[in-house]
C-alpha cells in the first residue's frame, strides 16, 4: 500500500514513501518529522482540539516547529533562511514549491493536479468551512496560513535565529499550562505577547499584519 502522507495517529508518526509521480518519500524531509513529532507534543500538553480555529493552531505549532528543525539544520537566520514546508516533496512536473509557505501562505503550489494552494494569510480571508473530513475539520490545514505567516513575522522582526527569538516564545504559549484545548487565534495570540518580555512589541506588530490585534493579561486568558 502506497501511502500518500505523513501522519501522527495519536501513538506513532506514521510516513508515507510517496508514489513517485504527485508525492516523494516523506521521510526525506527533516521539516515534515519535525511537523509530526510536534503534533505529539501538542497532544500532550495543550492538547488542542483538532477542529477550527484550536485545529489550525495545532497544524500551525507543527510547521513552526519543523520550519526551526529544518532552518536549525541548515544554520540559517530568519531573515536569510526558507519558509517553505516540505520543500521538493511534490513529484516530477507538479508546479509547487512545496506544501506550504509560511512566508507568503496560498503559493507554494499551483498544479492543474492538485490545484492551488488554498491558505490565507490574513483574517480578512479566513475560510469558514464545515467541521467535516471534506471541509478539513473547519479548515484546519487552510486557516493555519494565519498564524504561520505571524510566525514568520514575528520571528524576522525580532531578528537572529528564529529557534532562538520567536521559537521560545510559541513553546512558552504551548506548553506554559494557560492554552486552553479550544483556543482562539485571538487567545493564542495574547498568550504570546504576555510570553514576549522584550520582544513584546514586535509579536504585536506580527500579529496586527495578520489582522489580529493581540494584548497580553487578557481576562479570558
């Protein structure tokens, strides 16, 4: 059985070898087995629930943190290093960069194939869709372009290794005890302020780019 992704089942990461022709072999991507460990350590601390908004926080945590492997293998900084996703994954002629890009979101891949990629990076944008497998559990894959591209922000206007500035900042909001399973953009958002200290400023402007206007000490918090 050729299987055509990566996944983690809740007790294993499991890797797709690719067919050759739209996908290649999935272990072959540092960035993709840090997408998937990371969804384990979401699981167990947040646990954020996989639907919607908290869902498109969990697919977020994980192309942050396989984005930091990949740029930490690489000894990149942020200003200098590459925000696409499983770059080369897709197969001889297919016109994509890769699975996602956190930089610019909604381009890294546009194929008659496999079509085009469908993330926003903006609120503005943000796809509603239904909380089922075809809707992609409320957009959990699509809506993740948001806080990616926050991500991205954040961690070049703060400058230096993204692994070192933004990176320490999300693992706090993970894994600090105060993320509540169903999360908002919006409460994901002000946890990583009030976990900022110095760099405060510069995750509110990260977030005010992606039409979330974020503020640490928020009551719902």
């Amino acid at each position: 059985m050729i299987i055509q992704n990566a996944f983690w089942d809740g007790k294993q990461m499991v890797f797709g070898d690719g067919d050759g022709t739209i996908f290649r072999d999935f272990t072959s991507r540092d960035d993709v087995i840090g997408h998937e460990l990371t969804h384990a350590v979401t699981q167990f601390t947040a646990n954020l629930i996989y639907e919607n908004q908290p869902g498109a926080l969990n697919e977020s945590i994980s192309d942050v943190f396989g984005i930091m492997v990949k740029q930490y293998k690489l000894g990149k900084p942020a200003a200098e290093a590459n925000w696409i996703l499983a770059e080369g994954i897709w197969g001889p002629g297919i016109n994509g960069r890769g699975l996602r890009d956190m930089q610019n979101p909604g381009t890294a891949y546009n194929d008659p194939k496999i079509g085009k990629d469908p993330q926003p990076a903006h609120m503005k944008d943000y796809k509603k869709l239904p909380n089922t497998a075809d809707g992609d559990y409320g957009g959990v894959h699509i809506n993740s372009g948001i806080p990616n591209k926050a991500f991205y922000l954040a961690a070049t206007k703060i400058g230096g290794n993204s692994w070192d500035g933004a990176g320490p900042i999300w693992y706090e909001t993970l894994t600090g005890g105060k993320l509540k399973s169903n999360a908002t953009f919006q409460q994901f958002a002000d946890l990583t302020v009030l976990n900022a200290g110095p760099h405060a400023s510069q995750v509110v402007a990260a977030w005010k780019e992606v039409g979330i206007s974020a503020k640490s000490g928020r009551s719902e918090l």
